[in-house]
C-alpha cells in the first residue's frame, strides 16, 4: 500500500491498505467478452490539470531484442509465493513470472489471460475455460487441476494468503472439464471476476508446489506460466529472471531481467542516473526535477489508480467528532503538498476514489460521486470555528510519520501544521521505515495513534475496491467505523454485475464516505516511471503489478 511508502490496497500489504477486494442477480450468461467491456479502463490519454506533468498512455514500442536489462527496486520480496504478493516488490517482479485466468492491460481494463473466456451462466456462478497448450516453467502442461490447486491455495487458513478476502464468498472451487473450472459463490459478487486478473487469480504448476514445499517461493524455481522464470536470486541484492523460450504468448524482447535492490533513495536515483540501473518505477518524489533534466532518460507518469489520504485511526477521541475531521480538512494546504511532497506530480482531490476508477460510468453518476464533496481549498476561520463548536481545542492528536517517503513524511508535517493553526495539540511520532508495514498489520503498532499518512491504490478498475474499506470490520477499517446503511448499501453495490448500474450505488458510498470524512483525501498521485535512452516499452500505468509488462522491454535503438 515509501521510499516508495507504503501504499496500499487492500490486503494486510503493507503500503497500501486494501485488504482489497464483492450483485443483483443477472439472469442472463454474462461472456468474458461482456466482463471486458464491464471493467474498461480509464480514458486512453490524459494531460493537463497536473502543471507541466502529463499523463502518458504508454511508452515507445521497443525496437529489438535486448541481451538483458536492469530494473532499480526499493526492497526485496520476503517471498515471490503468489498468496502472499501482495505489495510493490512482490508484485513488480511477479507479475512476469506468474500470470492469472485474467489479464489487466496497460489500458487497466480486463481481458482473458490464461482462461480463454469467463462466463457466467447464473449469480453465483463462474466458469473459467482455459487455453490449451500452455507450459509452466517446469516443463508439465497446465491443466483444469493445477487451477483448482492454485485457487485453492488461496483459500487455506494455513497459508494465512493476502488475497484471502477475494475468496470470501467462495463456497467451491471445481475441475468440470479437462480445461474448465467452476467457481460458486455464496452470493452474487461482482468484485469476485475482476480480481482473476490479480496475483488472486494466478494458476501454478500443482506438481510443482508440492515439490517445493516449505521452501516455495524463498528458493527454487515459481513453476508459472509467465514470459519470464525466476533464475538466480541473490539474496539482498538482485533478482534475475530468464526468459522462457516456451512460452505461450509473445516472447519477451529481453533475455534477462535483472532487478536490483537498492532501498536506500539517493543510491536508487544514482544507479538510474549512472546507467547502473535502466529503468524503475516508484521513482523518489525528491528526484523527479533532477531525472528529467538529466539528459540521460525520460521520466514517465501514467495512471496509478492511486490516492494520498490521512488514514483515521481512532475515533475514540476527539475524532469521532466529525467537525474535529472537518476542520482539518479544512486547515489542510494540499497544494502545498502536492509541490513539495509529490514533486508537483499530483492534483489535489476532495474524493476518496480516483476519476480513473469511475472510467465506465456514465455523466449522470459522476456527477451523483463527484459533486458536492468538501472544499479542497484551505478556510481555516471555518476550521477554527468548527475546533471550538466541537470542544476540541487545545485536544492532543498524535500523528504517524516516517522517513519511508515523502509522500509520507511531508504530510504528516502538513497535518501537524494544520491542526496547529486551528487550535489543535498534534504530535509527530516516528516510526522507523522498516516498521512503517506494521500499521496495516498489527493493531498494537497503531496503539496511541490517531491518524497516518496513506497513499492507497486500487487493483481493480472499480471505485468499490477503495469503498469497501468502510464497511463494518473490513481490513482497513482501522477506526472501527460502522453504518447499518453504508453496509447494506455496500452489500447492494458488490451484488450488481452491471457495471453501470453498480456504479450508480457506488457513487452513494463514495458520498457517505467523502461526507463523512473516514479518511481525508489529499491528492490523486500518478505512477512513476524512468527509463534511460537504452530501453523502451514498460507500461506507464499501475498494471505493472499484475500485467507482465517486462516482456515488453527491449531495445529503444
């Protein structure tokens, strides 16, 4: 959910939050062709309204082969087991070596992956059919059991999985073919097909993780089906993945991926500028101005589905006075923010959700979601009338920060400056960026914590993906807030497969929640990318975490 702080998204990841991750029943069969259409993406370009940034749809098309590339990253996966990829470095490596029965595009719309077609023949039901022919990395050919095994895995308390919440409506999963396999579901849940095309979705090689056993994922090969295998991992320092020849899909451009575990900012802006590293994403923000004049690449920014808030954690005390969350809405300066925290790559927001993730709305309901939210402009007499209506003034508020990031240090700094200019007692505490992870993880690390930084991003193309974190004991839901209404209108949207029509509810919840103020938006904030004259083709948007962009990687000469 950083050095690249932690952003989240849904599952206990420790940047983001999601825990992420589900319709009226639609009587007719609804064909992958139809899911599709239901999840496209957000518009093809984008510019303006970021100063001098612009959104990129995509990157030059590589020109050739390439022997191998260096890929610059901020920490080292604990593990590369798809149940637990629930985070940047997971997923940045991950997603080109193991795929899903779905596929998100560049474009972050969905379309088959390894399932040829997903259908829908009633509410709570799901069949994957699978493509033929396909080889894991171990040789064995994929079959409808290795996809029973996969999802499954998913779903075994033992494996403690992070994706675990997507399966929760999950009553079975079952071979009804050769290559075909039948999810049912408790429930209609429109969440449920959209995350197939996640690290929730990918399918390996049964044979091959019962082999690996204990060791899966920390040693030996993934047994996927992805362009890339893992080779060698030198552990604290690199990743390599080698390209497979006998591969389903296109073959990758590159021979070899490297990627380089650098933690420290400087050291990964340095490598990028020397040449020692080709390329990343989640490029520090203090380094943006410097990369872009540097003559030795270009800087790219694309749609990252992704939001800065102020996490509320505790609404115990003065907090759970929704003036007192008001006020320092209203005291915020997120343009001062967005310059100096976000590198000017940024556009302030009032909503809880990107514009992106409402893409396949109609007029009407982005109007219903988008209108009428809290003021992003700063009022602070409003603010300080708001503190003394409420009672709060001179009130202690103790704020997390840490070195992780700016996105997280700086506002954390913002906020303190907010509420001290209406009246409020806020407290910095510190945590080391090491520790920051244990916020979304352990609710003895948010102990004497009232708010945090948060930058969260969706891994779907739908708003609900934010908005279920406000449902009674959701993951992220670290306040314990809770509204009969908002829960019941929440169980509404996650049963509507239409997605026009789900929208329409959820532009209910995104006003519940903005209105309310159950966290305080600050900023939309885009994906990062840098490449030097080298190399081409990496995705500019967030699909990276789950589409096997590398493969794409070649030669920009």
């Amino acid at each position: 959910m950083t050095t690249s702080p932690p952003r989240t998204s849904r599952r206990p990841r420790g940047r983001r939050g999601r825990l992420h991750p589900l319709a009226l029943a639609a009587g007719a069969a609804l064909t992958s062709l139809a899911l599709v259409t239901a999840c496209s993406g957000p518009p093809k370009d984008k510019a303006g309204g970021l100063g001098d940034v612009k959104l990129s749809a995509g990157t030059p098309e590589a020109r050739g082969e390439i022997d191998s590339f260096t890929w610059a990253v901020y920490a080292e996966p604990p593990t590369l087991d798809y149940t637990m990829a629930f985070d940047y470095p997971q997923n940045t490596v991950l997603s080109n070596v193991c795929e899903s029965l779905m596929r998100w595009t560049p474009g972050l719309t969905t379309e088959p992956g390894l399932a040829r077609q997903a259908t829908n023949p009633d509410p709570t039901t799901w069949v994957y059919d699978l493509r033929s022919g396909v080889r894991f990395h171990d040789g064995n050919e994929m079959t409808a059991d290795d996809v029973v095994f996969s999802l499954r895995r998913q779903m075994d308390p033992d494996n403690a999985a992070a994706w675990a919440q997507v399966f929760q409506n999950v009553t079975s999963i079952e071979k009804t073919g050769p290559l075909q396999v039948a999810v049912k579901l408790k429930k209609p849940d429109s969440q449920f097909p959209q995350y197939m095309a996640t690290a929730a979705g990918v399918v390996a090689s049964k044979a091959g993780i019962e082999a690996a056993g204990k060791d899966y994922g920390t040693s030996g090969g993934l047994a996927c089906t992805g362009p890339f295998a893992l080779g060698t991992w030198n552990k604290g320092q690199s990743i390599e993945l080698d390209r497979f020849d006998g591969y389903w899909g296109t073959k990758a451009k590159a021979k070899k991926a490297v990627f380089r575990v650098l933690t420290d900012p400087s050291a990964r802006t340095n490598a990028l500028l020397s040449g020692e590293a080709d390329g990343g994403y989640l490029i520090p923000t203090e380094s943006y101005a410097r990369l872009r004049g540097s003559g030795t690449g270009t800087l790219f920014f694309g749609e990252g589905l992704s939001t800065v808030n102020v996490n509320i954690t505790n609404m115990k005390g003065p907090l759970g006075d929704v003036r007192v969350r008001r006020a320092l809405s209203l005291a915020l300066d997120r343009s001062g923010f967005v310059k100096a925290g976000l590198g000017g790559a940024g556009t302030v927001t009032n909503s809880l959700t990107t514009r992106a993730a409402w893409a396949a709305a109609p007029e009407r309901t982005l109007k219903t979601a988008f209108d009428s939210l809290p003021p992003t402009g700063q009022d602070l007499e409003q603010a300080k009338s708001l503190i003394k209506e409420a009672g709060a003034s001179g009130k202690t508020l103790t704020v997390a920060t840490s070195s992780i990031g700016q996105d997280v240090s700086l506002l954390a700094t913002a906020v303190q400056a907010a509420g001290t200019s209406i009246g409020l007692d806020i407290q910095l505490k510190t945590i080391a960026p090491n520790a920051f992870t244990a916020l979304f993880t352990d609710p003895q690390a948010r102990e004497g914590i009232d708010m945090f930084p948060l930058t969260y991003y969706d891994s779907i193309t739908d708003p609900l993906d934010l908005l279920q974190n406000f449902k009674t004991g959701a993951y992220m839901n670290f306040a314990g807030y809770s509204d009969p209404e908002y829960d019941r209108l929440f169980e509404e949207a996650a049963a509507v497969y239409p997605t026009e029509q789900r929208m329409d509810i959820e532009a209910k919840l995104q006003h519940h929640a903005s209105e309310r103020l159950l966290w305080i938006p600050v900023a939309e904030w885009p994906t990062a990318l840098f490449m030097n004259k080298r190399i081409t083709g990496a995705p500019t948007t967030i699909s990276y975490m789950y589409h096997p962009w590398a493969a794409a990687v070649g030669a920009a000469q």
